[in-house]
C-alpha cells in the first residue's frame, strides 16, 4: 500500500514542491497551510507521516508535534526548517520527531530521509506486533485446563511473575515445564527483556562451563574469538535451565557463585562481571534424592527452590484431556490444512482413559498423527493408535488381544505401535535422556535416533543423540 503523507507549510510553494515530487514517488499525499488545518485532516483521514514547518500561524509546528504525540503515537513526524536555524529542530526531535529536511531542499537527501523514516517505522511496528504475538504464545492460553491441579498453576504463575525470585519447576517429561517458565516470564516486568533457554542435558560436559559463563580468544583449542556465555546473554532477564538434574557437579559449584554473587568469570579471564539474572529451573528428576546421594549440591538446591511449582502429569489431571484434545486438533487441522470436525465422544473416553506416559506433548502427538492419516469428518476410536485402546494406557497389548478380522490385519502398522509404545516407556524411565533408553532397550545410539525421527518423539533432551560418543 501507498504511504499516505500529510505536507503542513504556510508557504504555497514549499506544498506545492515537496507534493509533486513525493506523488512521484508513489506516495499519496495531503497538504494543509497551517498547524489547525493539519489536526482537522488528521480526524477525517489517517497518514503514515506528517511532514511539518515549524514557523506557522495559529498553530506551530512544535504545537503540532505535541498533539501528533498524544493523539497519534504510531505516526512518523518530519520538520522542515531553515538552513542554518536548525535548533529548533533539534528541540523537536527531543520530543519526538524522527528527523528534520532543511530549505532549500536536496531532492535526493529528502527522498532517502523520507524512505529511511518511514522504514524504520515499519520496522518498530513490526517488531512491537511479534513482542506482542510472543507475549501472547507464551501467555496463560497456551497452558491449556480448567481443572484444579492446572487452575493452582495458574495462580501460582501471576503471583511468582511479578517478582525475580528464583523459581524450581517439578513435573515429569512432557508435562510442559518449558510453558510454565516461558509464562512466568512474559506475564511479569521482565517480559520485555531476554528469556534464554538452556537444556542442561544436552551439552557435554567439556562445554559446559564455556556454553555458561563465555570464554576469552585462545582460552581453549577452539576458541578463535571471545564469546558471551548464556548469563551475558539473558543480563537483566531470565535464564531457563531445563533439565537441571544433569548438571555435572563441577558445573554446580560455579553455578553457585553466579547465583550468589551475581558474577561470572569468563572461561581464560581474570575479570568478573556483574549480571543480573533471574533463575527458572526445571527438571523431571527427584532432587532431593540426588542432594541425599551426593548427586547434587545442596546448597544449590536451596538457592533454585525458593519458589517451587510441580507441574502435574496429566493423569492427575484428565478432565483437561478434551480442551487439550480439541486445542491439538485445531492446530494441527490448520497445519496439515484437514477439516475433521471433532473427536466422536467414544473416542474422547478413550482418550480420557490413556495414562499418558509423555504426558501432554504424547497426547499432542497421538493428535497430530490422527489427524495425519484420518480420512474421515471426525476421530472415532478405530483412528486411535492401537496402544491407547488398552484398558490402563500402559499394558502392552498381546496377541491374543488383537482381532485379526475377515479383511486381515495391518502387521508392520501393530507392531509399529507396540514398538513405539516401548520407546515412549524407555524414555520415561530414562527420565527423558534418550541415550540411556536406548541402552535400557538394547539397541544403538544411531537406531534410537532413527525411530524418535520415525515416530516424531523429538524434543528437548535430542541433542544427546547427535552423536554416538
């Protein structure tokens, strides 16, 4: 669309100049001869920009400005002033205004400060609508439930966002611990700042410490340059340490005395540096058993627990199963552009029967792949994965529990879902760390790999399967 440009000049001449060259370059323009003239345009037609003298009768252009400014924020003001009388102008741009053009006019210089201006309005705006759409991901919608356990989760959220204590997030794989950090964060004064993410689990160990806190040029075999650690990165917002259950303990100990003190070292410096970051932990692991083994330092735990949140599973919470079921259908008939209309209500007692051993993300895939291969108007229960149809959600179905019909039986799709079953068990037990249920289940880092690829179980704690190391 055109930008729609508003000339305010008592001087015919100047109106006339700078229309004839902005309608040639393809913007739709306005012109008023006076600061009055210019406010009574503004009620009747909306501009992108205002481009304004300073020196004019019954109302000035710095009059203008004022009124622009607390009736119209998202409009882009210009001034137009004298060569060599620029104060005024500057005095203007204190209070608002993007820049000023000065008579008598370059065309060329015009013509860049106008594309620039609007430019960089444009730019603003957009990034205020994606802060916005990201407040909004992250806010309380996206932690799906009207139940008791979820409504306390609810609650507890607005009251911890508003302060920067550090938070301890319980709950077992799947359950949305991310969702709950990510909305602790964007409900509170710290929303506009950095929220950094960090998969305690993932990183090797040799990397840790520099992945944290930085490192210095030639530190280390490897480090070319200098490089901000994650603390840096999130100063003055938060930093969200999922998984924290598997930080080496030679990692907790400097951990410690960031959270302390309030300083990292980078990795070959001598110089600590202050930041100002608030901890949002989480982990699907019983910490105080790992405190209790030596697994984890204690004194670190007191200083993540201050304020703890256990999510629950979602079998503590199954009157939540519709709204999340309904959540990922419209999601994902919107993704993979299908029209199912809803779930049949034999299929939802089904569903609200499953234990869910992944939790809500198992639930979000047992959705996804429904709509995936349904080719009908809504989920019945013969859409269902076959492992969901069993009585508890947990038991493995034998064979003598499936029905070979007169039209025969999909083998490779029943053993499919028996093997996949399996796999979601193993990493459960694994509590999320991929390698170690690959080895609970006998097989290689490589085929672990290939069937969380193949059944879409990605997520976080994947990052132990780049490697067979």
């Amino acid at each position: 669309m055109k930008a729609k440009i508003l000339i305010v000049d008592d001087e015919q001449s100047i109106r006339e100049f700078l229309e004839i060259m902005l309608k040639k370059e393809g913007y739709e323009v306005s012109c008023a001869e006076d600061g009055q003239k210019a406010i009574d345009l503004l009620k009747k037609k909306s501009f992108d920009m205002v481009i304004s003298d300073m020196q004019m009768p019954n109302v000035t252009g710095m009059e203008l400005l004022d009124h622009v400014n607390s009736n119209y924020p998202e409009l882009t003001f210009m001034i137009i002033t004298a060569f060599g009388t620029t104060e005024s102008a500057v005095e203007a741009m204190k209070k608002g205004a993007y820049d000023y053009i000065t008579k008598p006019f370059k065309i060329d210089e015009v013509r860049l400060n106008i594309q620039n201006a609007l430019k960089s309005k444009h730019l603003e705006v957009e990034n205020r609508s994606l802060k916005k759409e990201l407040q909004k991901e992250h806010s309380f919608q996206n932690l799906i439930g009207n139940s008791e356990p979820i409504h306390r989760i609810y609650e507890m959220i607005r009251r911890v966002s508003q302060s920067p204590t550090n938070v301890l997030v319980l709950g077992e794989s799947g359950t949305g611990k991310e969702m709950v950090a990510k909305a602790i964060h964007y409900n509170g004064p710290l929303k506009e700042k950095p929220f950094i993410t960090v998969n305690c689990g993932a990183i090797p160990e040799s990397l840790m410490e520099s992945e944290m806190f930085g490192h210095k040029k030639g530190s280390f075999t490897g480090a070319v340059s200098d490089k901000a650690g994650l603390f840096e990165v999130a100063d003055t917002g938060s930093l969200f340490l999922d998984e924290v259950g598997e930080l080496p303990l030679t990692i907790q100990v400097k951990l410690l005395r960031a959270i302390q003190e309030r300083v990292i070292r980078r990795v070959g410096s001598t110089e600590d540096q202050k930041v100002d970051v608030r901890i949002i932990a989480a982990t699907n692991r019983n910490l105080e058993d790992m405190v209790a083994k030596g697994e984890f330092r204690e004194d670190l735990y007191y200083r993540l627990n201050v304020i703890l949140i256990k999510v629950p599973a979602l079998r503590e919470r199954r009157d939540d199963v519709p709204l999340l079921a309904k959540h990922f259908l419209d999601k994902y008939n919107d993704r993979l552009t299908k029209t199912i209309n809803g779930i049949s209500d034999e299929a939802m007692d089904i569903l609200r029967k499953y234990d869910y051993p992944g939790n809500v993300r198992e639930l979000e895939n047992i959705i996804e792949r429904t709509v995936a291969l349904e080719g009908g108007a809504s989920i019945l229960p013969e859409s269902l994965p076959p492992f969901v149809m069993t009585p508890s959600g947990r038991k493995m179905a034998s064979s003598n529990e499936i029905e070979i019909t007169d039209d025969g039986v999909d083998l490779e799709k029943v053993i499919g879902q028996i093997e996949k079953e399996l796999i979601i068990k193993a990493i459960h037990k694994a509590n999320g760390v991929k390698k170690k249920a690959a080895k609970l289940l006998g097989i290689t880092f490589r085929s672990m790999r290939y069937r969380v690829d193949k059944y879409g179980l990605n997520g976080p704690g994947d990052e132990d399967l780049d490697s067979d190391d």
